[in-house]
C-alpha cells in the first residue's frame, strides 16, 4: 500500500478575511460541509502532518489539532503543501502534481499548492514559486473552484465548488442506513449508493440519525447527507446538495434548500437557502436567511430575515471592513456575512450584501446594512462599543449551554480583537 503523501497546511494571513478568520485560521474556516483541515483529515491518501496560521492563531489552533502547530521543524523529505485560503482544495489532485511542482490559479496566477520540501515554505507563503516548476491549474470559466479567497464574501463564490467536493468524503465516512425511516418521503427515489466528489445523487443517513416521519429529502439535483446524530424534526423538506452536520438538529416544518451546509451542533428553523453554518449557532425561528455564511455562536432572533438579491438585480458592493474601499463582489446574490458571536433581536432585518463583525449585538427597527465593526451594540437608542465584560459574560452563558467552558487562550484572543476596535 502507497504511503500516504504528508500535507502542510498554511494560512499566509494575506488578504482581508474577517470576520471568517477572526478566532480560526483559513484552514478551519467552513466554507463547503467541511473545512480544508477536515477533507485532509478524512481522506486516506494523504495525511494531515502539520499546520501553519499568523502567530496570534497559533494557542487557539493548538487547542483544536493534534498536530503541530507552527512547528519549529517539519516533516524531512517532500510534502504537499497547501495554501488553505483555497477552499475548495481537493485532496484528490495531490496524485496530479509531480516532486518540485507547484500549480498556480489560471485566472488569478495565485499559488494553490506545492509538491515540495518544506523548507520552502516561507517564500511560497509570500508567493515565490521561482524554485519551482508552475503548473497552471483549473480553467477560467470554473474560477470559484480554483480561487484562493481574499475578501469574507468570497466564501460565497467558493461555496457550491467546496460542497461539491466535500459531500462524497462526509458520506464515505460511515455506512448509511440501508433504506427510509418510515414515514420519510424521498423524492426521485431512495438511492443510498455511492456518491462521488463533484456529482452524483442520494440520500446518506447515519446509522445515529433520527429522521422523523414527514420529512421530505429531494435528491434531484444533488446528494443530502445526514451526519452522525443529527435531528430532523417533523414537516421538514431538505433539496440538495446539502449537509446537515454531527448532533444538528432541523426543527419542525424547516426548509433547507440547495447548497446549504450546517456545521456541527446548530438548531435551525424556517427556510435556509445556499448558507453555510460554521457550528455551535442557533436559527430556531422562522425567517428567510440565503447564500450567507453564519459563524460560531451566533443566535438569530424570531423572525430575523435577510436580503440576498438586489432590487434592481445588479452586482452588489461591499466593504469588507467599516472602513475600507468599496468593493465589487462578483455575486447578484449574496447575503449576510455574520461573524462569531454575533445576536440578533426579533424581526431584525439584515440587508443586502451586510457584512457583521464578531461579537456585534442588534436590537434596531431599523435594518442592518452595510459593514459593522466588532463588538457593536446597536439599538434604536444608538451605536455604542460592546462593554467586553458584558459580552464575555453573554459569551460563556451561550457556551455554557453546550457544555463549553471557553479557554484561557480564547478568551485571550477574543481580548485582543477587542482591544484592536476603534471607539465607536
């Protein structure tokens, strides 16, 4: 048997990602049903040897990974190494590039990967491949497959490629039930056989899995999978492609439409479409929330709607910080970028293109729209700073009630975005 190709994964800290990568690195980001450091993890014919992220990632990172963590010494000989702002990495395509090749974006002449010592690993992460041989990789015309991302939105452009990808390793990873629960309606019918990377159709549940009856699984367009302990209540109607992570559960009557992935322990409700939970958040209510990205911690009050679409069907602009440049997306559908620990009252209305940083608190009538700094309190009585005390004692609450105690090193980090936030 071939041994297994070592993988370093790196995080080059290039780009404006927050607030995707304010308490992770790029590599533990969920873009698709998985994150970059998870599809390496799971597959057999590479194996997970190191990881490399910015220096004030380095203690939380550490605490989620068995491996090193900005070691001081690497693996000897050659590795893959990978640079995880690419989203939809493949591990499959390690097999394609040969010893001293490194395969650069067509469209953008980014680097992708390396198949190399790592002692080059530092001048790859500033971009300097002139020791090696470039490969171009992916075509134009599928450019959000073969992209590295630069700005929070760009886990939308990413997000179907990534998907694509990550359903056919999440559901190889354990034997699916062998038909239906009863009462569960699947339409084009029950197909429980194998699912490829990139395509296919078919419904994979965990044997742990508790589908209730009524539920209605549509596997027309793409494949649903049902990871370990996950819930489906009553009445719920999922469309794939979709991903519905270990001890999520879909409440009564949702509607999880395509291109959506729950990350592990959410609790979501009303109709979801083309969003991507990063785990450990709540939607439990109804309201409409599409092609968004949802971090860690974050609970969406009853009623909480968000815009995905323009009136006028043009191209949306954003700004990825409060006070950066406008910016073209790219996207005519795009919704919310909400960061970790963010809150939201009843009926609160996220507009087009909102961009909401870490540890934001909204209680308006008023919509949210634009870019909003870290640790926000906006309510009808005006914009003030987060008191950090206050927020860290709503911040363990909420993580108290997953039987989570947040460590010294994130409370540490959390400190330290706080204290980077300009007075508002």
């Amino acid at each position: 048997m071939p041994t297994a190709l070592p993988v370093i994964l790196f995080d080059d800290g290039r780009g404006e990602l927050a607030p995707l990568t304010d308490l992770r690195p790029a590599f533990d980001v969920r873009v698709g049903a998985l994150t970059v450091a998870e599809r390496v993890a799971m597959d057999t014919a590479v194996t997970l040897a190191a990881l490399v992220c910015p220096e004030p990632l380095a203690a939380i990172t550490r605490e989620r990974h068995a491996v090193p963590v900005n070691p001081a010494r690497f693996p000897a000989g050659p590795c893959l190494l990978v640079n995880s702002r690419w989203a939809a990495f493949d591990p499959s395509a390690a097999s394609n590039l040969d010893p001293d090749e490194a395969a650069v974006s067509t469209s953008t002449g980014e680097l992708l990967f390396a198949h190399a010592n790592p002692a080059l690993l530092q001048r790859l992460m500033l971009g300097d491949c002139s020791e090696l041989r470039t490969v171009p990789w992916g075509v134009e015309q599928n450019e959000a497959a073969f992209s590295l991302m630069q700005r929070p939105w760009h886990a939308r452009r990413s997000r179907d490629a990534a998907i694509a990808v990550d359903l056919g390793i999440a559901a190889a990873r354990f034997t699916p039930m062998s038909g239906l629960p009863v009462g569960v309606v699947c339409v084009a019918g029950w197909f429980g056989g194998e699912v490829t990377a990139k395509g296919g159709r078919g419904v994979f549940i965990h044997p742990s899995a508790r589908v209730y009856p009524t539920t209605l699984l549509d596997h027309e367009s793409g494949p649903i999978v049902i990871d370990d302990h996950a819930v489906i209540r009553p009445g719920a109607i999922i469309t794939g492609p979709a991903y519905i992570g270990p001890h999520s559960t879909i409440l009564d009557r949702a509607v999880i439409r395509g291109n959506t992935a729950i990350g592990p322990h959410c609790k979501v409700a009303g109709e979801i479409s083309g969003t991507v939970f990063q785990g450990y958040s709540n939607k439990a209510h109804d309201g409409f929330l599409g092609d968004s990205w949802v971090g860690e911690w974050v609970n969406l009050g009853a009623g909480t709607t968000n815009s995905n679409l323009l009136n006028t069907y043009s191209e949306i602009i954003c700004r990825a910080t409060p006070d950066g440049p406008n910016e073209r997306t790219g996207e005519t559908f795009l919704g919310a970028i909400i960061g970790d620990h963010v809150k939201t009252a009843i009926c609160t209305r996220l507009m087009t293109g909102a961009i909401l940083h870490t540890g934001s608190m909204f209680a308006t009538t008023a919509p949210v729209s634009g870019t909003v700094g870290r640790f926000t309190w906006a309510t009808d009585a005006g914009v003030r700073q987060y008191r950090f005390d206050k927020f860290l004692d709503v911040a363990r609450a909420a993580m108290a009630r997953r039987k989570i105690e947040p460590s010294e090193a994130y409370i540490e980090r959390l400190r330290a975005l706080a204290a980077k936030t300009v007075s508002i």
